[in-house]
C-alpha cells in the first residue's frame, strides 16, 4: 500500500488502483492532481471513494480542466447519462454497450475519461461500467492470435446525431509513445437489443477466419485477468485511460436510479483521430 497525501491507495483486480478518502466526505478538489495523473497513466484506472465530490456538472467541469483541454461537444463539456423515458440512442438506454472506444468518430480522441457517479442504481440492478486492459490483453496473447489480430482492420459507421461519422483503424495500433492497444468495437450478441449500432465491417483476413478473429478477441477482452467490471458508490469518481482500454456498460433495470456524469480530457498534445473518415 502507499499513500497519496494520507489517503490509502490500494490495487484494485485485475488493474487500477482505489484511492480511498483518510476521512470520509473530504474533498475531492484538494487531492494532487499531479499525483493522480501519474496514478492514471501507470495503473490505466483510478477510483476515488468516500470524497465530496461535485455538487452539479460546473464544479466537475473546473476540476476537469485542471487535468488538461476538455473535449467539447455540441450538448458541452459534461454528457449526463441517464436513462431517458425515450431514449434515441444506447447510452441513454438501461440495456448492454458493448466494448468500444470513446473518440472514435471525433477530430482528437481524448485521453482520459472522467466519470463521477450522481446516483448509483440499486443493489442487484446491473449497471457496472465495464473496462478491458488492450495492452495485457495483447501481452498475455498466444502468438497466433495476436497475428490473427493484427492483420484485420475494422471500419465503423455511425449515423446518431452528435455520434455520427466513419472511421477506420487497424485492430491493434499504437497509443501516444509506441505502446501497442486494441481499438475494436465489439459486434452486438445475436438477441441484444441495442439502439443506433454502428455498421461493422472486418476485412484483412479471408472472411471464414473473422468467427475465430472474433471469438479468440472477445474471450481475451473478457478474460478476467483483463477485464475490470466497475459497481458505481454515490459519489464515486473514476479516471480511466482511454488510450489503453476498452469500455462498455452490463444492462441495469429500467427505471433505477444509474446518473453518471463523464467528461472527456484531451491529451497533452491533442491526439488527432487519423482513423476518421471524412466526406
């Protein structure tokens, strides 16, 4: 165990680390954000618990802009999700996201995500933020999988709103300073209902090996050695790495109270999507 300024830092499995508050309701806003950052970018995942964090989407916005540039969208800084009563796209259904990367249709792909949990859904509802570690995934690969892997390329299309775009990526790329990460976006299981899915397209390999393609990643990207799957507290805050993971979300029953906020950080210097498509 070590300590970030007295409040406990402890390994979460199978990766990140819980960053707990010495005294319950201290605030979050005090906490080195320096330190924090280093926590991130070593550990890929930070959850800070038992904080006061931010009593509406301003405060959280403030705080944000001291770990770097916000990534703007046309609705701002903060995306406010929770379930609608008649929702127009996935993320403000209550049902599956499967995983994906955040970035992948915008100009500059953020590095960090911020989430902070306004309401957590109640005990036995579903709900967790799931999150994949690409580099252990891709670390712990049996050679042939990993070269099955790196000779496919996925192209996605979507057409939602402020979501919408093309992009195209190699399934294994780099992150910013060389490291080797998994961009993929999972195909929705056959019987999912799932709200505006992208259109996939998977080629580099003749089209009888793409079942075992999918089948060897998605086993990897779910394999719990890799596989982080997040139980949202009232008042949890988490900073994830979006260079490194993947992330989706378990349904969670209608109607129960799940309210995150998330924003996105650029990275230092911004990281342009050269995998966007344009016109």
């Amino acid at each position: 165990m070590i300590n970030l300024s007295g409040h406990p830092v402890t390994a979460l499995e199978p990766f990140g680390v819980r960053v707990d508050a010495a005294s319950p309701g201290t605030d979050v806003t005090g906490l080195s954000i320096a330190a924090l950052r280093e926590l991130t970018t070593r550990h890929h995942l930070v959850l800070l618990r038992g904080f006061t964090a931010f009593d509406d989407a301003g405060a959280l916005t403030e705080w944000s802009a001291r770990w770097g540039e916000i990534g703007m969208w046309p609705y701002g800084p903060v995306l406010e999700l929770v379930e609608h009563d008649e929702p127009d796209d996935h993320i403000f259904d209550h049902r599956y996201v499967p995983l994906h990367w955040d970035g992948m249709y915008r100009e500059q792909i953020a590095e960090f995500q911020i989430f902070q949990c306004v309401s957590a859904p109640g005990e036995g509802d579903g709900g967790r933020t799931t999150f994949s570690q690409t580099e252990a995934v891709l670390r712990d690969a049996a050679p042939e999988h990993r070269e099955l892997w790196e000779r496919v390329t996925g192209r996605y299309r979507r057409a939602a709103a402020e979501y919408a775009g093309e992009c195209v990526s190699p399934v294994v790329t780099t992150r910013p300073g060389g490291r080797a990460v998994i961009r993929y976006n999972e195909p929705v299981p056959a019987g999912e209902v799932f709200l505006n899915h992208p259109d996939l397209e998977f080629t580099g390999v003749p089209g009888e090996l793409l079942p075992e393609f999918h089948r060897t990643l998605q086993a990897a990207l779910h394999d719990p050695r890799h596989l982080y799957a997040h139980a949202w507290r009232d008042g949890d805050v988490v900073v994830a790495d979006n260079y490194t993971l993947l992330h989706g979300r378990e349904a969670f029953t209608s109607r129960s109270p799940r309210h995150l906020r998330r924003v996105h950080v650029l990275g230092t210097p911004p990281l342009e999507n050269t995998a966007l498509v344009y016109g």
